[in-house]
C-alpha cells in the first residue's frame, strides 16, 4: 500500500511544524524521515497515522483519499518511542488486543485470536512472555511486543516514531537490525522517524532528510551521504569540515590549493564554503603533495580503532578534524603539537546564495 | 494511597543491611538516606502518638458512647423516626451526588489532561474552590439564589418549585461541596499518564468508548476509587451548608449529621453516639473495602508474574 502526501501544511499556534510537504512512499518500502528534533518529522508521521489533522493537504493510501477517516479505521500500525503499551494487560492481552475489541461480526473466535498472538510472539521471539506484565521487561523486549501488538491488526502501513530512541546503544543497533530482516519478511510499507543518522543510512531503502518543516533531500542512504544536496544535509549526516574557498571557472581555491567544482563552470571569483567530510582528508607527516595545506595538530583522541585529529590551519576559521586508521596513524608518526599538511581528497562546494541553513 | 506499605518496607530493608556477611563494614558504610536508630525510633513514636491522640481515641470514644447503655438502647435510637428518615436521606443523596460528581470529575480531568484549551488555568482554580470556600457561605449562596427573597426565588415560587428547605437544595450544595474530590484525585494522574495508550488503542481500531473502558478505566481506577470514597465520605458527613439550606425540618429535610446534633442540643447524649457510630461504621467500612479490593489486586498481579 503506498502511502501519498499532497501539499501538507500543519502549525501549532507559531509554529510551522509541517511546511507544504509532498512526498510519495512506495509500496513495501522502508523509509527513515531523519531530521533534528523540531523538524516536523514526528508530526508528518503522526498526520499520516491520523492522529493529527492537517491544516491543508491530502493524505492519501494507494490513492484513496484518508484525510478525513478516524485513525481507528485507518489501518495504520503505529510504534510509539516509549511503547505506550498497556500497563494493566498482560503481553498476550496487549497483542489481542486490537483483535478482541473489533465488533462481534468481524472479530475472530478465541481460538484464532490466541493462535495468531501466539505467531506474532513467537516472530518477535518473545513467546515466553504471554503471560508476563510489561513493567517485567527489558525496554527492547518492551518494543518487540509493541511492534507485534501493531501487526496484529495486519496495518496496510506501520509507522514507528523513534522506536529505538529510548534503548541503549547496543540493544538499538540489534534491534534496528532485526527490524530490517522482518520487514524482508513481512514487507509492508513502513515509515520511520529517526534523529540518528546511522540508524537512518543502516535500516531503510530510502532517507527523506527534514529541516524546519521541509524536504531537505530525499533519495538512496547512499545517494543522501554522498550527494547531500545542501549544507544542511552535508552538516546533519555525519561531521564535515568547512573552508572558506574562492570559486572561479570550475575550480574551489582553499589557501594555496584547488579543488575540482566542475558545476561552477561559470562563476568568476565567487565566494563559497567547500564541505570536506573527516575521513576526506589525508593527513601527511611532510609536504609529500604540492597541493596540501600546513598544518598544526592540535589535539589526537583515539576512538577504538579510528584516531581523530584536530589540525589548525589557516585556510579555516575553526579547527579541521580529520580522521584516519590507527595503522596509518601510527606510520605517519605525528603527535600533539607536531606540523602536518592536509589535502582534501573530496570537497562539495555551496554558494552562500544557495539555502545555507544552521547546522 | 500505597506510600504507608512503602515506607513500612523501607524501614524493614534498613533493618536487614544487605552487606550483613560484615556488621562492622555495613555499619562504616551507612547509606546517606539511613537515619541512626534513635532519630528513627523518635520519629516513629511521635507518628504513632499522634495516631492514638486525634485518631483512635476520639473513635474509641464514639463507639463507646453509642454501646454505653447496652445493644438495645442504641437500636432504639437508630429505629426512632427521625433516624430513620435522616439515614434514609442521606444516603438518596449520596446515591445522586457520587455519581454526578463521579462523572464532573472524570470529564474535568479529562478535558484538563488530555487536551490544551484557553482558559485551562482558571477552570483548575474554580474546581479548587469548594475547598476554599467556607461552607456557611455555600449554603448562603444558594439561600440568595434560590430562597423566597432571592433571584430565583419569586420564578420558582410561580412554577410551585422549592428548592430551599427541601431535598433538591440539599443535593445542590453537597454537589458543590464534594466536586473537587474525584477530579483532584484524577487530573495529576491522568496527566502524568500522557495519551500514549489511548492513542495506541486508537490506531489498533478501537472505539472512543473501547478506548475509555479498556485502556483509561483501568488506568485511573485506584484514583478513581479513591475519590469516590472521599467524596462519598465528604458527602455523607456534610454540615455547614446543610444547615443553612435544609431549614431542619425533622422526618424531613435533616441529614445525619443534622440529626446528631439535633440530638446532641437536646442532650440525647446516648443516642447522639449511637446515629454517630453509624456514620464511624460507614467510614470504617469504606476504608476496609478500599483496603480488600487493594490487597486483591496486587495478589492478583504477583500471581500473574510468578
């Protein structure tokens, strides 16, 4: 079931949550609207589910008109980040729950319902705990029970708002995983709601990237980290360093070096700022390229296998990170204070004409 | 309601230190929260005197006073006329007040937790005011209302309706006096619950009114319950603005409390106990439900998780 958003406006009093938004997700597939908190990415979700109206604009499933239909009889699976299950029932009663209080003339018989929770326990791996309390599980467990407690009604799309963002770490990684492999499975159109990068680029076929209210991107995870189609996307997918550079007749030029800027043929002498994302830089104990910038490293900080370096140079105002394999560290043989030249490997270069958002 | 059995566990864990394998190192090693043994035993008599003082002993005293004179004679007070009527009175007006105030407080938490709305500030302070407001002055304000001289009153006369000195005025002002009970109880808890369950039941295809008896019922039940019996308590032992609205007239318009006194100016001391010690029963029998139906619950839940 595809889900379609036509021109879709809503603000709370001040505040444009969602600003003239359309955006098509196809048929069985995973999507993550990945934004800073703020953006109105919970809020479309929420419009698409039914439990916001929206101020203008259609929502519509595979081309039938649900704006107006009550979110009960929308079929939508929701997942809610802190679980909303229900306190007082056990985890088989949460699971039927949405099969126990359909109208006696399309309601299963007990048999069929106990039958199709028990399946869902047992795809979650939780068939253990029918007769448990929520409050007695893991925060991961709790989740797994929600998402099956939402596919139980068989949703046409499942939404999930921020599923992992209450879980530690290592549970969210093994969690988003598994999330992947049943939706393989079940394949039903899903649409979810992320702030954390990784998880967006790991889990989903497709990123729509949001800002203030609005589509900053939307395409592949690969396309999105390696085509950001502007500074905001380039700053909120992973770090990236700035430099000032002078943009004349296709080339970016950062202090004494240049860059290729092909798309800027035409520009003469034009002011920009070229995005270098960390692991872009090459870093060199001598000046090995003519074209590398001096340096000063400033502070080194090992992370488990990476070392991320802090450089000053003077073709950027702020500190340049860098970061490099701990092997390739170790050979270069630099340390805290010492001198080095950095070359950009690969740059994106904006115009300040072009929407240059914070970051 | 429960924070008397946490704070009785609480001090049977300070008894038993978990570290007990070295009783020197626990005692070295005193969490902050511990208090030393002294302090405890203070604060604990202190606690338990007051008990005896302003709770136990007035209803020892009640009860006493009522069964002084043997079974009989306070049978006879509670089979007298009078009696009879003004129980039966009181618990008419129980039977309307509760669930109108039952249904106010639901819909006011309601309206006040679950949605955002001008004015939201004020409506919190106006349920507040029955508390604040001394209930002479109730019982005035609706003698100005609906009394013979008052702004009502000559329309009621015209429509041959009483309101004061009659049941309906009594009703009115018990109403006002126990509003606040249930909705105060509710509106913190339904607050902090959020509508996270009710919006998953929505979108698992459930009614507004499945939603309502599945999911918020059992959510606020013990606050529920609890306002119920605080209000039908208040509603029962209501005085000030009974007196002023109800005229007195016996057989008729007197409540218990009414009666007591009644009986108390007319130095019926016996009997004045005796209609005491039913209201005294009804209290206690309220809270050992509420005590029952707890113990019930939870048994029923750690039987679940075993």
């Amino acid at each position: 079931m595809s889900i379609e958003i036509d021109r879709v406006n809503k603000r709370f009093r001040d505040f444009v949550a969602v600003d003239d938004v359309s955006l098509t997700f196809r048929e069985g597939e995973l999507t993550a609207l990945l934004g800073p908190s703020g953006s109105g990415k919970t809020t479309l979700l929420r419009i698409i589910a039914g439990l916001e109206q929206p101020d203008t604009g259609r929502i519509r499933f595979h081309g039938e008109d649900t704006t107006d239909l009550h979110v009960s009889k929308r079929g939508v699976g929701f997942v809610f980040q802190h679980y909303a299950l229900f306190k007082h029932m056990t985890v088989f009663q949460n699971v039927a729950y949405g099969l126990t209080v359909r109208p006696r003339a399309t309601r299963p018989t007990k048999d069929e319902i106990k039958q199709k929770v028990m399946r869902l326990l047992e795809l979650v791996q939780l068939d253990w705990t029918a007769h448990r309390y929520p409050h007695q599980l893991s925060g991961g467990q709790r989740q797994r029970i929600a998402l099956a407690r939402a596919l139980a009604v068989e949703p046409k799309v499942l939404l999930l708002d921020e599923p992992f963002g209450a879980l530690d770490a290592k549970v969210r990684a093994e969690l988003r995983r598994w999330l992947r492999r049943l939706h393989d499975d079940i394949h039903v159109t899903s649409v979810f709601v992320t702030h954390d990068q990784e998880e967006a680029l790991e889990v989903s076929d497709r990123v729509v990237v949001m800002n203030k209210g609005r589509v900053e991107q939307d395409g592949s995870p690969e396309e999105v980290y390696d085509h950001p189609a502007n500074p905001f996307v380039y700053r909120f997918l992973g770090n990236v360093n700035l430099f000032e550079a002078r943009v004349h007749q296709g080339s970016a030029h950062i202090g004494g070096i240049a860059l290729p800027a092909p798309e800027y043929a035409d520009q003469r002498n034009e002011h920009g700022h070229a995005y270098v994302r960390p692991h872009e830089i090459e870093v060199f104990a001598r000046q090995e390229h003519a074209d590398a910038l001096p340096a000063k490293v400033e502070l080194v900080s090992v992370v488990g296998p990476a070392v991320r370096l802090e450089l000053h140079t003077d073709a950027s105002d702020a500190l340049v990170h860098a970061e490099l394999p701990k092997h390739r560290y170790r050979a270069l043989g630099l340390s805290q204070g010492s001198d080095a030249w950095i070359r950009p490997l690969h740059s994106r270069v904006f115009l300040p004409d072009e929407r240059v958002l914070n970051g | 309601m429960n924070t008397s059995n946490q704070a009785a566990s609480e001090v049977d864990r300070a008894d038993t230190p978990t570290a007990s394998d070295n009783d020197a190192l626990a005692k070295r090693w005193r969490r902050a929260t511990e208090e030393p043994a002294w302090l405890k035993v203070t604060l604990i008599t202190v606690a338990l005197a007051f008990v005896a003082l302003f709770l136990v002993l007035p209803l020892s005293v009640v009860l006493f006073g009522a069964f002084e004179r043997g079974i009989a004679t306070w049978l006879e007070a509670i089979r007298d006329p009078d009696a009879l009527s003004a129980i039966r009175l009181t618990l008419l007006i129980v039977a309307i007040v509760v669930p109108l105030n039952t249904l106010f407080g639901i819909a006011a938490a309601w309206a006040i937790a679950k949605f955002e709305f001008r004015g939201k500030p004020i409506l919190i302070s106006l349920i507040d005011m029955p508390f604040a407001i001394s209930p002479v002055v109730v019982g005035l304000i609706f003698v100005i209302l609906f009394g013979s001289q008052g702004w009502l009153g000559p329309w009621l006369a015209a429509h041959d309706l009483r309101i004061i000195f009659a049941v309906p005025g009594i009703v009115i002002v018990i109403a006002f006096g126990t509003l606040p009970f249930i909705a105060r109880e509710l509106i913190p808890l339904m607050q902090q619950q959020g509508k996270e369950e009710e919006e998953a039941s929505l979108t698992l295809g459930a009614s507004g009114f499945k939603t309502f008896w599945h999911v918020t019922l059992p959510n606020i039940k013990w606050g529920l319950i609890y306002g119920i019996i605080l209000c039908n308590a208040r509603a029962m032992g209501e005085f000030g603005a009974v007196a002023v609205v109800s005229g007195r007239i016996r057989g008729e318009t007197n409540t218990v409390p009414l009666h007591i006194e009644v009986l108390y100016n007319e130095y019926m001391f016996t009997a004045a106990f005796a209609v005491s010690s039913l209201l005294t029963g009804l209290a206690l029998v309220t809270i050992a439900i509420k005590s029952v139906v707890e113990w019930q619950d939870e048994r029923r839940q750690r039987r679940a998780a075993a």
